[in-house]
C-alpha cells in the first residue's frame, strides 16, 4: 500500500481533489483524519468531530498519551483508523490542513518514518482562497453538490487586513513545504487541475502508483464567479492596494 497524505490549505479544493481522488477504485482518501477538534451532537459526513480527536478521547489511556507519548498516539491512529492492517487499496491516505500539520509535527514525523507520499496542494491566486473563505461563512454554503441551488455574495474587504493575510498566507505555504522537504512529494496547482484535469491526474495517479487511466470525477459545483470584481465591492480600492506588490498578480 501507498501511503499518501493531502496537504493543504483551507478553501484550497481540497474536497475537489478528495472526490476525484476516492473515485479512483485503488485510492481511499480520508477527508477527516485530523478535523474538528471538538464533539458534535448530530454528525453528518461533513460535520463530525475529526478521527484522531475521537481517537484521543476513547478512552483514558489515550488521553494520557496525548500529553506523555502523542508521537506514539499519533502512529497508533494512523495505524489502526487510516492505515487498517488488510484494507485492499493500492492508495491509502488523509487530508490534512496546514493549522493541524502545525499542530501536530508528529505527522511530518510519522511520513518520514513510513516513507509516505505528500500531495501538496496549492491554490495559486491566494486572493481567491482568502475571497472564498470569507464568502463561505457569510453564505454558509462550503461544498454544493450537483441539484444545489448557488447563492453568491458580494463583500467588501479591508486593504490592509487584505496585505497582512496575504503575507501570511504565503509564508505558511513554504513552511509547509519545509516541514515535509525531506518526503517524497508532489505539488498539483488548484488553478492547473481545474484547467485540464486529465493531464493533472495522470501526474498525480502515476506518483501514488495506481491506474494513470482512470478519469476522475466529481458532483462538486463551483460556488463563487471567476470575475473578482463580481465578489469584492471595493476591487478598485483592493487594486491600488496591491499594485507594486508580490500579490499584484493574483488580480484580473
């Protein structure tokens, strides 16, 4: 087996690249290894507390650990929930989210102990990501599925609230891909799988050594417009305020 961890941003298609990879019959993906850190009364599979949460709080032994051995903890749950000894897919891996990397650099240690791939995904226009996750809170509408009916919003954006998330944004992505330098990775652009998906997947199928030939698929909708200026109310102002900047080019 092929063991292979998603890492990611938040609002970076993540749940895109999840459904198109489980539709591959030799690839499990796990979209909630590491999640919500919390216990959720009515759980539905987008909304229930993450695995390794509930892993940690089964019992007191495991409460222990986190705190005295939770490099050990973390091996143990990947081992026994992700990774289950005689599950028969090619391609097993896990969703994680750049703030639960940082939280726990177990992980990282655990992907070099296994030899475990990293597919790093990455939103290119991180003016987008920071749009969509602003947007998604005010419509509350995260991920449409096909029969879903769009609501888009339009919002306006402090120019320099806009600077300091950017700056932000772009540091957590290299030291993300310091944390997992020394693994075998891989990176696939958002913006580049949307554009020709075929390509892309051919590149991503053949580093977690399954069928190249398969195509992937997805019921997932596209929620806010391509045009920026439909999504921001004052574009013209968040203009000026990149123009001469690193981030110029993520405008239309």
């Amino acid at each position: 087996m092929a063991k292979f961890i998603l890492l990611a941003a938040r609002r970076s298609g993540t749940t895109l690249l999840i459904d198109c990879l489980n539709s591959h019959p030799e690839v499990d993906c796990v979209k909630r290894a590491f999640g919500l850190e919390k216990k959720i009364k009515n759980p539905t599979p987008d909304n229930h507390a993450g695995g390794f949460f509930l892993y940690r709080m089964k019992n007191l032994s495991n409460r222990m650990r986190y705190y005295t051995r939770r490099q050990a903890l973390v091996n143990d749950f990947l081992r026994d929930d992700i990774f289950t000894p005689g599950a028969d897919f090619p391609a097993a891996g896990f969703r994680l989210i750049y703030e639960m990397s940082a939280k726990y650099p177990q992980i990282a240690q655990w992907a070099r102990q296994k030899d475990a791939r990293v597919i790093h995904l990455i939103r290119g226009n991180l003016l987008k990501t920071y749009i969509s996750t602003v947007t998604a809170a005010i419509h509350k509408m995260r991920h449409p599925r096909e029969g879903a009916e769009i609501r888009t919003v339009k919002i306006h954006i402090d120019p320099q609230e806009l600077l300091t998330e950017l700056n932000k944004r772009v540091a957590l992505i290299e030291e993300q891909r310091q944390l997992f330098s020394d693994c075998h990775c891989h990176e696939v652009f958002y913006e580049d799988f949307v554009a020709d998906r075929i390509k892309e997947s051919v590149r991503m199928l053949r580093f977690l050594g399954v069928d190249e030939s398969r195509e992937l698929t997805t019921d997932l909708l596209k929620i806010n417009p391509e045009s920026l200026s439909d999504l921001v109310e004052n574009y013209e102002e968040i203009c000026a305020a990149l123009k001469g900047t690193q981030h110029e080019k993520y405008l239309d």
